[in-house]
C-alpha cells in the first residue's frame, strides 16, 4: 500500500486498488455510505486507510489486488456489460471465469467490434478515461454508401449531444465508403451517431488503437495479458511523452 503508515493512503485510491472500479468511480461509493473502515461508515472522500485498517465494500471485506490488464479482441454481437436484462451474450461470457472481476475501460456496443481493455487498476482506468489525458482511440468505419469528402470538416466540427460537443479530433478517408476516426472522447455509440448527423449508417466499426497500442496479431475473441511496454503504449499517443 502506498504511504507512510501515519498518513495513509487516500480511500477512494485503496479502493481501486481492490478491483472496485476508476477512482471516481469509487468516490460515489463512498457518497453512498457503502464503505467502512474498521465497522464505521465512512462518507468522507478525505478518509485515508492505514496498513492495519479493515475496510468493507457493502459488507465485503475487503483487499487490495496485484494488478492485471487484459488486451481482448471484441467480437461482434457480444455487450460491455456482466449482465443483460434481455440475455444476449457479453463479453465475460468469452473470457475465462477467473477474470470476470476485471472492469472494462470504455465500451464497444453490441454491434462493433475491435481492442478494449480489462484492468483491476483504478489508476489505469482514471489515466484512460479521464478528458484531461485526451488518450486518441483510432476506428476503421465503413458507410452503407459512399462518403462525400466535403462533410469531413463536418466530423471534425463536431455535432452537439445531449452529453456535450462531440467530435473527431482526426478522419481520414481510406476508400469510397471506409474511414479512419480518431476520438479522444467516449459519449454513447458516439461515431454511429455523427455519422447519423450526416444521413449515413455505420455497417461495421472496429477500434484497432488505443494509444499508441496496436496489436493486429490478435486474433477476434482472444485476449492476451498486457505486460509494462503494452500498457506504457496505451497510456500514451503516438509521438507523445505523456
């Protein structure tokens, strides 16, 4: 555990250690009186856990968890998720049961397919969903009909949601109806809906890089544990020394 004993370590960080989730994540946690330290509840996002100190998650005791990521290569027609009210396949129904406690950071929907990564690392989490690290997600994009070169600055202007603006922070067009987005946000089903914007659909959508990560070797519903120079280039953009 990092700290000093007489200081501690942050809660909502000892939390993500254990698996729960990002660190923000684990703030609304702790707002909702579901942590407490040696049998108190604790609501203080302050709150720091000391070496000998018992922390319980919603009765759970708790631990903290050696780090693992995972590199897994999304199939089409399988859901982010643990759990689907309508039943369909998710993605922890592919991967081994000994991983299923791991989150995943971001999300593909249902249709899509391509690179996502599964942690315990709330650290990673926070790095790669966080707007302030701006880590570029890159898409192959293919149109029901051929794209119009003129609307590119149409995605790179971006189109204003519910969530906020949304935009392409670069488009490059490859073919007559295939594209290449590069987004440093995460609104829902973002792309499919710009493109919706613009009187298009998306027939298939496959994020092959994150970061500087691209890994083409990995084969459709394989995963592959990530070791210190994978997760080095998937918190970090190409050409960049964040």
């Amino acid at each position: 555990m990092s700290g000093t004993p007489s200081e501690g370590v942050r809660l909502n960080k000892f939390l993500a250690s254990c698996g729960l989730g990002s660190r923000r994540g684990c703030e609304d946690f702790i707002k909702q009186g579901l942590i407490e330290i040696n049998g108190q509840v604790v609501t203080s996002l302050g709150a720091r856990v000391l070496p000998n100190d018992h922390v319980r998650y919603d009765g759970k005791l708790l631990r903290q968890e050696s780090e693992l990521t995972l590199l897994f290569n999304k199939p089409e027609g399988f859901l982010c998720t643990r759990h689907d009210p309508q039943g369909r396949k998710t993605i922890y129904d592919i991967l081994p049961v000994k991983f299923g406690k791991l989150n995943y950071i971001g999300r593909l929907d249902y249709n899509s397919s391509g690179l996502i990564l599964l942690t315990n690392s709330g650290e990673l989490n926070e790095k790669l969903t966080h707007p302030r690290y701006h880590i570029e997600k890159e898409y192959h994009v293919q149109l029901n009909r051929v794209f119009d070169p003129a609307l590119k600055d149409r995605l790179l202007e971006g189109f204003r949601f519910d969530e906020g603006h949304a935009k392409a922070d670069e488009v490059e067009i490859v073919g007559r109806k295939r594209l290449n987005l590069v987004l440093t946000q995460g609104f829902n089903r973002q792309i499919r809906r710009m493109f919706s914007k613009l009187d298009y659909k998306v027939k298939k959508l496959e994020r092959f890089r994150i970061g500087s990560l691209v890994d083409y070797d990995l084969e459709i519903g394989k995963f592959r544990v990530m070791d210190h120079r994978m997760l080095q280039a998937a918190s970090k953009n190409p050409g960049k020394d964040k």
